[in-house]
C-alpha cells in the first residue's frame, strides 16, 4: 500500500501543496491542464529555499473577489477528472464555511477566491489523483506566528480562518514565534485537511519510495519555506502497528456526560472510543469506557478522560499489537433515478484482495434526503455499483 505524507515543518499554502505534488511526481502535464483551464498556464520553476530545492508554482492570477457560487462554477468547468473538480469543491466549501464563522453571512470570499486559489486547490486535487495514494498522513503543521496583513488591517497569526479549518478537521499544529508571520493559509489548510480525510490517518512504516518539496514565495535566511511530502510503500496484506489501550469503569456519570466525553476524546485524537455497559461493585450498573490511542498521546488522553468523567483511576495497557487491513477510500460514479453523483466508499483489503466495500454514511445520508429516500437504500445502491466496478476488474 502506498501512503503519502506531508510534513508541513514550514506550514503549507497552495501553491506549495502543487509544488510538492509535482516534484514528488504527480502527473505534470495533467496538472499544469487543468490549472490553465481556470486561468493561465503556470510557471513551474525549479528554486532554491535556504539551500533546498524544490518546485515554485506561480499562476500570474489578478486577485479577483467572488462568491462560493462563482467559485464552484469556475471549478465545475475546469479541465480535470470529475473526481479532482469534486475534491476541489469540498475544499472550498471548507473554507466557506470557516470565513462564515469567522465574519458571519458575506457576499465574497476574502482572499481565497481569487483565481490563483481556485488554479491551485484544481491542481492540488489532480495532482494527489494522479499520484493515486491509498491513504494520506498529514504531519503537525507549522502555522507560524506574530500578526499579517488581512482585508479588515492586522490579524493574528494563524488567521482565524486557518484556525477553525484545522480545529474542524482536526488536525495537529505547531505553534510559531512573531518572526514566524503566517506560515499556514487557509488554502493550505483546506487542502491538507481535505486530504487527509481521505485516508485513516494513522502513522505508518515503510519504505521512503519518493521525496518532493513545494516552494512558497518567501526566501527567507535560515529556514527553508517549503512544504516537504513523502511516499511510502507499506508491507502488502496489511499493517502491524502499535496503540495504547485506555480504560475505565464509571457507575456515576450520566449518559450525556458520557456521550460527549466520547466526542471531546474523538476530537483530542483518540482513535475509537467505545462505552460498554458492565455490572460493578454492589451490583450497580456503570459503563467501562474504553479509549484507543497512539502511544504518544496516552497521558494526554488519559487526563481528559479523567476531567471529563471525573475518574480517579485509569487502566493503560501500553504498546497493544494491531493488525490493521489495508484501507482507503475511493470514488464511484452513481446513478439513481435522473441523478449522478460521485459517492465515496470505504474499502478493506488484504494484498489485492477487497473483501469489505461500504458507502460513507454521511454523503449517502445527504443524498438520500435530497432524493426523499431511506439512506440504507441509498447506500446499498452505492455499494453495489462499486462491488460491480470491483468485479469487472477497474475498481471504484
């Protein structure tokens, strides 16, 4: 299985999430297409930051303000695969959705609408299609620090829009110092976070295959600006790793409690959280809430899960062996009824055997209420059309 992982150790913006695509070997004359079909064809030069070399992106786009809708419409006509334009969207949608926080209702994007954002997230996308990954692992990124230049004057380094995209998805970050300025987007973080949710997310071991790095704009002495990613092939068959169990036994939390404890751990990072009813001492019923982890978060996790339920005693069995199957997700093209959609669906394989395939429930349960249907019906049709894609031997 091959993995991509980006290591934004210097933030990420688009332009650089392309430059790094394209240097570690995505498909250039795909990428450089569909870029040129939103606005110009690109530059791409090879240069140097703090003496390593990597690809500068630079699309000559006029800064040019629009609404999501304009955004989406350039997008849809772009010259990439339908998947590419799809991802793209999702991208886009995340950042709309973090200025609307962040400013309320607004006619227009800040400065992500512009046509070199738009130029850059289509390529991002074909690039990582091309690049075909099983899964995607992206590192604590770098957002920088001090304060920039923003539509309304000064704003605080992260914009507050990078902040609620990474907080949304749920990534980890580093925090810089005022030198820093603004090392993280809100394209870049889309992006990344937009990636990332296609894969499980988890760290991996492998074999270093490919090394590609994206330029930013900026030279600065001493730090080189660059987004670094990697490839690793993984061991066929499977995955062997290692986690940390957590548990504990509570007879005096409420079940809303404990719900959202679930969701505040999930959102920390836990990898699963399950809550199983037990009978206790003197016979009372309680629940042992049990948290899955990576060893490095266990102490972290654990004292969350102790302010949360108010535990005084937590049981770490540490370093647990897993076998995990071979996961990704992929995109199959679906008709019902006079519609077609791109749905999602989650697919478990050992080698090149798949043996499980199911629809990601959120986007069957957004389409089965746009079609007034049940979402099991939805996602059975789903699931169907990619077992018969399977078959047939193209896959999803």
């Amino acid at each position: 299985m091959r993995v991509l992982v980006f290591d934004p150790f210097r933030g990420a913006a688009g332009d650089m999430v392309c430059g790094a695509l394209l240097h570690l070997g995505a498909d250039s004359s795909a990428v450089v297409r569909a870029m040129a079909s939103v606005v110009a064809e690109p530059l791409v030069q090879e240069v140097k930051r703090a003496g390593i070399r990597g690809l500068l992106v630079d699309t000559h786009a006029p800064v040019v303000h629009r609404t999501l809708g304009q955004v989406l419409e350039i997008v849809s006509r772009a010259e990439a695969p339908a998947e590419a334009r799809s991802m793209a969207g999702q991208v886009f949608h995340r950042i709309a959705r973090a200025e609307e926080e962040i400013h309320g209702e607004h006619a227009h994007f800040h400065d992500v609408g512009a046509d070199d954002a738009i130029a850059e997230v289509v390529g991002a996308c074909t690039a990582l299609l091309s690049l075909a990954p099983a899964s995607v692992v992206v590192r604590p990124v770098s957002v920088g620090g001090g304060s920039a230049a923003g539509p309304h004057g000064l704003y605080p380094v992260p914009a507050p829009a990078t902040l609620a995209i990474l907080r949304d998805a749920g990534l980890p970050v580093t925090l810089g110092d005022a030198g820093d300025g603004e090392l993280c987007t809100p394209t870049g973080a889309a992006l990344l976070a937009e990636f990332a949710s296609i894969g499980p997310g988890h760290p991996v071991t492998g074999k270093v295959t490919a090394v590609g790095y994206g330029a930013g704009s900026r030279d600065s002495p001493g730090a080189p600006n660059v987004l670094r990613a990697y490839l690793l092939e993984t061991v066929p068959g499977g995955e062997e790793d290692c986690v940390d169990i957590l548990e504990t036994s509570v007879d005096d939390v409420t079940g809303e409690v404990l719900a959202d404890a679930a969701a505040r751990l999930m959102a920390a990072g836990a990898r699963d959280v399950s809550l199983v009813p037990c009978t206790m001492k003197k016979g009372r019923p309680g629940y042992l809430v049990r948290v899955i982890c990576l060893p490095g978060q266990s102490r972290s996790l654990a004292a969350a899960l102790a302010v949360e339920t108010g535990t005084l005693g937590i049981r770490c069995l540490s370093s647990v062996h897993r076998f995990t199957a071979c996961r990704e997700v992929r995109v199959v093209r679906v008709r019902i009824g006079e519609e077609e959609r791109d749905m999602p669906v989650k697919c478990g394989a050992i080698g090149d055997a798949v043996f499980s395939v199911k629809a990601e429930f959120e986007d069957a349960r957004k389409w089965a209420a746009a079609l007034g249907m049940p979402v099991r019906q939805v996602a059975r049709v789903v699931e169907e059309e990619a077992w018969r894609q399977i078959e047939k031997g193209r896959g999803p």
